[in-house]
C-alpha cells in the first residue's frame, strides 16, 4: 500500500500558538476556557487532564478565575462581560481572526458589514459582535436578497464584505461575484480573509485526492475546515472517508494495492496523522 501524507496536515499556526499558551496558562493552575478551545476532542481532553474546564457561558465562571477565549475568537460584549467580573483574561484568538474583528469594527462605522461564512460558526458569531448592528451573515446564496433587503433599510451606500477564514476558497468566490451582481448599485468593498493555510491544503487536498484510489480526512466531527477537505475530497476521489481517530479505519476495507492519500484538518493533532498512517501500514 503507498500512503501519501498531506505536507499541510494538521495544526496550523493559530492552533499552534493557543494550545502552547493555554499549556503555559494551565502550568499556573486550572483556568476555564470558554466555549470549545478548537474542534477537536482529542486536544480538548489532553487539556482538561491538565487543569482545564470547558464552559459554554461566562456566568458558570467564578468572579475573578482565569479564562480563556478559545481561538476562533469571541464577540466583543464578551470581552466586556468579563472585564466586569474580574476575570483575568488569556485571549487565544487567532491574530488572523483578532484583524477581522478590528477591520469589521472599524468598517461597520460607514459600512454594512457582510460576513460571509457558517452562521452558527462561533468565528463567524465572534466577527458579527465587532460588526454593529448594520450587518448580515450570508451563508448561502439564498440569504443574498435578505441581505439586500437589510441593507436598504439601513440608508448607508457602502458594503464591505469580510470572510470567514476556514471556509471553501472555491464557494467564497462564488458567493462574493453573487454579492457583487445583487449589489451592483452600491459601492461594495471585499476583503477575502481566508487563512493563506486554508487556501494551501484545500489545494493539496485537491491535488492528492486526484490521484489515490481512497482518500482520508481526519478531523474533528464539528471542524468546519475539516468538513471543507472532505468535500474537496469526495469532489475528487470516488473513496474519500472522514474519521476523527485511527479507530474508525476499522469501518474502510482497503486493499494492499490501493494508493491511499491523508490531510489533516487545521486542530488534528501530529500524533493521530501518526496513529492513523501507522495503522495503515500494518494493515499490509
């Protein structure tokens, strides 16, 4: 079996830095983080047995404990929030995301902010808090009029368009020329923020998925970028399968001829790209 491992699997660099500061965090006693630290249950668990406790809501946190802000960032009021109840704050957002929310903030002072990304997203629920009132989340191209039909209500002549940073760079293309066509009336400002990582493995994915007879995309069940690989994935090979751990290689019957490809989403950690390849090759 030939097994072709992704050059870009795995953490990326924002999930790099906010698991090495909640490590360095932790090492001082227990802190709560709020929300789910990045999707990915293995990594949540190696940080709860060091002392972390995952909350869904800052109220569930004592006046005056540590938290912190997970890497897909938080709307603004939070940070508010947390200031008035003494909480000493590790923000872990991403310096990518953490730009959005100053650009979007500053734009939303002339502009209609549109976001386009997942709106159950907590990046794309964080980027909304920073972006006022007068702003909108398009997810598909059927919540483009509704947009429209808010924006006219708001008297402002100005959209600027900002982007989540994981989703597909294909379908975000899609979506802005969509944009750009139902608002052709109006002075329309895109700022494509896709995370250049993102860009880069969705490529790759493409690639290596073009060319193995089965091909593996491992993540987190609820990682919106490890879903985007999949799809490029299925897109491109007739056998593309999503797993979280090595264990449900069990569920894949693969064959000692086959040409096998691997990616890893953005929060998977080194060890399970490892556990999964290893498995692999002593399934020959």
């Amino acid at each position: 079996m030939e097994i072709i491992i992704g050059k870009t699997s795995g953490f990326c660099a924002g999930v790099k830095k906010a698991i090495r500061k909640a490590e360095e965090t932790l090492e001082k006693g227990e802190a709560y983080c709020l929300g789910e630290i990045v999707h990915n249950k293995n990594v949540i668990n190696d940080l709860e047995n060091k002392g972390m406790i995952t909350v869904n809501n800052l109220d569930e946190i004592p006046n005056e404990k540590t938290v912190m802000f997970r890497a897909h960032g938080e709307p603004e009021y939070k940070y508010k929030l947390a200031e008035s109840k003494n909480l000493k704050l590790v923000d872990l957002t991403c310096e990518k995301v953490k730009l959005i929310h100053e650009k979007a903030k500053k734009e939303s002072k002339e502009a209609f902010i549109i976001i386009l990304g997942k709106k159950n997203h907590p990046e794309t629920i964080g980027t909304k808090g920073f972006s006022g009132e007068n702003s909108f989340v398009i997810e598909t191209e059927d919540d483009i009029l509704d947009a429209y039909i808010e924006f006219e209500k708001t008297g402002l002549s100005k959209v600027y368009v900002t982007t989540q940073t994981t989703i597909s760079n294909a379908y975000c293309d899609f979506l802005i020329d969509e944009v750009e066509k139902n608002f052709i009336e109006t002075e329309v400002v895109v700022d494509k923020n896709i995370c250049p990582t993102t860009e880069i493995r969705q490529a790759e994915t493409k690639k290596i998925s073009q060319e193995v007879d089965k091909m593996i995309i491992i993540g987190g069940k609820n990682s919106s970028n490890t879903e985007e690989l999949f799809k490029i994935a299925e897109e491109n090979c007739k056998s593309a399968y999503k797993i979280e751990t090595a264990k449900e290689l069990n569920l894949v019957d693969f064959k000692i001829s086959d040409k096998v490809g691997i990616m890893a989403g953005a929060s998977t950690p080194e060890k399970i790209v490892e556990e999964v390849k290893n498995k692999l090759e002593n399934a020959n």
